[in-house]
C-alpha cells in the first residue's frame, strides 16, 4: 500500500462521524433509565458503599454516551447538521455550567454554612450530565421540528 493512497482515504474519512449501530440506542435508553433509577435510590436512601453513588453515575454517563453517538434508523445529511447543532449547543451549556457552578455553590453554601473549608467546589459529573442531557434534547427536538 502507499502511501498516498492511505493518506487519500484518511483525507475522505476525516469528516465523517463514524456512529455506533442504531441498535445502541436502544441498549443506551435501557442502561441509562436503570443506572439513573439505581442513581436516584442510592442518593437518597444514603446506602452503603459509598461507592455505588460513583458506579451509578458513571453508568448513567456512559449510556447517555451511547445514546449520544448511535446512528437514527435513517442517517443522511441534515441529521448529520442537526447532530452538530446539538452538540455545539451543549458544548456552551456545559462551558457555561462548568464557569458558574462554582460560583453558585459558593453563594448557597456561604449562606447556609459560613465556614469555607465547607465548600465545593467544581462537580464534573454534573457538568457532563448536563452537556449529554442537553445534547440528547436539542437533538430529537430539533429532529421533530424538522
């Protein structure tokens, strides 16, 4: 093979999102409703392993993820501009989640408890549950308006 020829294909590949099977999707939706049922019961009955909180969440994140970059059952063009529209959109939600965040628990935290080693400072769970929520949104509202 030379050289040219691979950089030739690379070059034709480049701009092309290479999605998962749409089949995905479907596994994304059931992963991520049971992880986020599994999130909520673990948060608020405070169980033990602490550890559960984290291996929920970090399910939840990657099925959205699946959701995120799984092809629809029909893939053309506009899909394709809608898919970039809807994450350029959560890129900035989730800039503008991840600027003021720590602004806001500062504020509410400082209000309710004065003592500043109490702080929190920046969740990136959150930011990227945000950034995934609002991309899967913007997408399929944009789909529908279409």
């Amino acid at each position: 093979m030379s050289g040219k020829n691979f950089i030739e294909r690379e070059n034709q590949q480049l701009g092309k999102f290479r999605a998962l099977p749409h089949v995905f999707k479907v596994i994304g939706l059931v992963a991520s409703t049971l992880s986020l049922m599994g999130w909520l019961y673990v948060l608020f009955n405070q169980l033990n392993p602490p550890y559960l909180l984290v291996v929920f969440q970090d399910l939840l994140l990657i099925s959205m993820l699946l959701i995120t970059i799984s092809k629809e059952k029909v893939e053309d063009e506009y899909i394709h501009q809608l898919r970039l529209v809807s994450f350029g959109t959560a890129f900035v939600a989730g800039v503008f989640h991840a600027v003021f965040q720590p602004l806001v628990n500062y504020v509410f935290e400082g209000i309710n408890q004065p003592d500043p080693s109490s702080y929190r400072g920046f969740d990136g769970f959150f930011t990227l549950l945000i950034m995934l929520a609002f991309q899967i949104i913007i997408f399929h509202s944009l789909k529908r308006l279409a």
